[in-house]
C-alpha cells in the first residue's frame, strides 16, 4: 500500500527514493506495484521500503519505543515483530517515517538489511520529529 504523507514528507521521500540502492543484501531491486516514489523492493519474497507513513502509536510510549528500539549506523528504529514472523522497523526521529518489512524469509539477516538503508536516510530524511 503507497502511503500519502503530507507535502513535505512527499518531497523528502522523493528525495529518498533517488539514493536508495540497487541491492540490498545482495537481492536486486523488485519494487511493488502501482510503481511510486514512496515505495520500493528488494528481492522475492520482497524486503519493502515505504517512505510517508504514519508514526506508529507504539512511538508514542516511551517504555516500548525505548525497549523495542534499535540503533543502526546513526539511525533510529522502532522494532515490531507481526505474527506471521515478519519486522517491521520504523525510523524514529527524522522528519518523514520510513518503514521497513522484513519478510520472515528475511528475519534471518538480523538488522543487515538497515544498514544498506541508513545512509540515503541520513543524507535525504533530516532529524527532527514529524
């Protein structure tokens, strides 16, 4: 699903989508239909990027956001496990929320996939809380 950010987050997606890689964890780019700049894949099944969404409400508690957070070459992110075995990481702390899912088949690279992510968000999504 594209999410629909505001204007500001929109361009700073935008932005982001221009630096993100070809590879992640050596699986080629496989990005998910209706094609847009705030959505992107990798692989099959698909680690998926999507760039707007809303913050999750888990943020909003600091017991969990402190406990289920993960630090990743300078960026922040939210930890949450679903129940059919998949991640999902929210970055915390920039001015647009990026989310990561991690297919099950895909839990097993641990947190390697972020790092790939970490410096196109560092140099397009800037620190701030949105």
């Amino acid at each position: 699903m594209v999410p629909s950010p505001g204007a500001k987050a929109a361009g700073l997606c935008r932005d982001l989508h221009k630096q993100l890689p070809e590879k992640v964890e050596g699986l080629g780019r496989t990005d998910p239909g209706p094609k847009s700049d705030l959505t992107a894949g990798w692989g099959d099944p698909a680690i998926i990027l999507r760039c707007g969404v809303e913050r999750p409400p888990e943020m909003l508690d600091p017991e969990i956001a402190k406990s289920d957070g993960v630090k990743v070459n300078g960026v922040a992110w939210l930890l949450q496990k679903r129940d059919d075995g998949s991640y999902v990481f929210t970055t915390g702390l920039r001015l647009a929320y990026v989310e990561v899912t991690l297919p099950k088949e895909r839990t097993g690279d641990g947190l390697g996939p972020l790092t790939d992510f970490a410096a196109p968000i560092k140099k397009t999504i800037p620190k701030g809380v949105a």
